[in-house]
C-alpha cells in the first residue's frame, strides 16, 4: 500500500478490560436494593450520548446545534440546545430531557469580530475598521 507522504500509518489495539455486569441495575428497579448503581447508569448515560455526540457539539451533558445561533450583542450568539441524562427511580429509569442554551463567541474575520465585540455598532467606525483591516493585511503580506 502506497502512503502519501504527509499521511503516517497508525496501528489501532483494541483491548477489552472489563464488562458491565447490569444485574445490580436490575435488583434496583425490581426494588430489591436501595443502592444505586452507578457503573450501570454510567454506562446507560453513555450509550444515549453517543449519537448526539456525532452530530452536536457537546458541552457538559448538553448538545447544542452550532449552525442553529441567535445574535444578542455584538459579536456574541447565544445558541439552543438539548440536556440529556438517564436518572434513577423506585422500580424504572427515567430520561431527563430539557432545553438548554449556550452563549457563544461568533466566528469569522478576528479583527472585525473584536472590533464588533468591544465597540457598539456605529456604521463610521464600522467602516473605519474595515479598511484598517484591509491595510494591516497588505501591510503584513508586504513584509513577508
């Protein structure tokens, strides 16, 4: 197999340490224990995470749609989003779902981002800061 030169080849071990023994959970439920078993929780909080995780962007026990924002200051979005956790009961497992929310920093040019971040919106400053960006750029690609 050819390798492209800025590709390296990695070998991957899978290794199986241990397995979840999920009885414990089911005495739980069943009422026959008040002991509460984490591992298993632990392990079913895993399992519903998975998915979101691929799609979402995790934070803490929340997902949250970064594409899906809303502007509430300059420079500044707030995004909505979904708490997930499986929480125990007397004799069934609950699914614990609310609604979140996140603020974020917007992204785009570094510059006209501060710019919008630290100084309220005025159409002349605005302006003023473009073109002082345009000049630090030719001045930067100048130099080097």
């Amino acid at each position: 197999m050819k390798h492209l030169p800025f590709i390296r080849p990695f070998e991957l071990k899978i290794t199986k340490v241990s397995e979840v023994d999920m009885s414990p959970l089911e005495a739980f439920i069943a009422g026959k224990t008040n002991e509460k078993p984490d591992i298993a929780f632990t392990c079913l909080d895993l399992i519903l995470r998975h998915v979101p995780s691929l799609k979402l962007k995790n934070v803490g026990r929340s997902f949250f749609n970064v594409d899906n924002f809303e502007n509430i200051s300059d420079g500044v979005a707030i995004s909505k989003g979904t708490f997930l956790s499986v929480r125990p009961a007397r004799g069934q497992i609950l699914l614990n779902m609310d609604t979140a929310a996140a603020a974020l920093y917007q992204s785009g040019k570094f510059f006209l981002l501060l710019f919008c971040f630290f100084f309220p919106v005025n159409f002349f400053l605005f302006c003023f800061m473009v073109i002082f960006y345009q000049i630090y750029i030719s001045v930067i690609y100048k130099i080097f």
